[in-house]
C-alpha cells in the first residue's frame, strides 16, 4: 500500500491581501470538504502537514502563523481547519510547497509517495506545488471540492492541467486517503 500524506496549503490565513476579496466566497466553500479529510485522515493516521505562507514576516513560526489568523476577521474559516498536536508544520514563502522548504526531506523521512493536496489557491500553490511533487516522482491527489480559487475559469483548467499534464487524480475530498 502507498503511505500518503493530506498536505493543506495556505488555509491558515489573515485574508489581507489584494486577492482575498475574490478568494474569500470560494475559501468558504471549501472549508467543508477539507475538514472532512482532515477527519478520516487523523482517524486513519494519515500524516497531516501544514504548509503555509508566512506572509513576509520573517520572524514569525507556526504558532504565531496560526494565532494570527485566528485573531483576524476572517478567524471563522481558519479555526475549523486549526492544525492539531499532532500536525507536522512547513512555513514556505512562495507559491510551490516544495520551494526551498525542508518538506522534501520530511516526506522522504516518512516515506511518503503519494501527496493528497488541499487548500488555495487551485490556479497558482497548488498547481505549482502539483508540478513540483510531480518532479519528485511523488503521486498528486487533489481534492477539487477541497481547494479554492480567484478565478474560476483558471481554476478548472489547472485542474485539467493536473490531470492530463502530471497524472494527478482528481477526486472529490470524500474519495480521498490512500
């Protein structure tokens, strides 16, 4: 059997930035789904890692990330998806999961071949994060209910570029766990 890991990707956020009033009704939408794989991806013990923008602040760590955003505006959509104890956390700080972060060596170190993706944003991290775990000769699952977009149109084709281009499954986030 394939050891996966669900990776969430920049859902621990403030929403201040110059995008987030186009994210924020498709954020909302999938907050849902990820919780739910979240669940049955703790239930089964299915490693749940975190990587996440530090938004420019480089003095900050995970625990600053997540209290920060809990404390803003938009803290409804980031305390269902607040990672737990056992969560593994990545601060990443441009768009792929895999550029100059240490989560080569991590999912190396737990023998990970197959990466379950979730978050935002569809058309920029996580197709990128998608190409990139594609190169590494690691399996790409997203969950297309469990990632929000700006833009809709661009949204669905890099789902389509997923698919055809890096073989990634397309599933919904109540088909996923390896």
């Amino acid at each position: 059997m394939v050891k996966c890991a669900v990776i969430v990707i920049d859902m621990i956020n403030t929403y201040d930035h110059p995008d987030a009033g186009l994210l924020l009704s498709s954020a909302e939408k999938v907050v849902p789904a990820i919780v739910r794989l979240l669940a049955r991806a703790r239930e089964r013990g299915v490693p749940v890692i975190y990587v996440n923008d530090n938004f420019g602040e480089w003095r900050s760590h995970h625990g600053e990330i997540v209290d920060t955003a809990l404390s803003g505006p938009h803290a409804h959509l980031v305390e269902p998806l607040r990672p737990t104890d056992d969560s593994l956390f990545v601060v990443k700080a441009r768009h792929s999961i895999f550029y100059e972060t240490p989560l080569t060596y991590l999912l190396s170190t737990l023998g990970i071949e197959q990466v379950i993706l979730c978050g935002q944003v569809t058309e920029q991290c996580v197709l990128y994060s998608a190409l990139d775990a594609h190169i590494r000769h690691l399996g790409v699952t997203v969950a297309h209910d469990g990632v929000a977009h700006i833009h809709e149109d661009l949204a669905d084709a890099a789902l389509r570029m997923m698919e055809r281009n890096m073989g990634a499954a397309i599933r919904s986030a109540d088909e996923l766990l390896c």
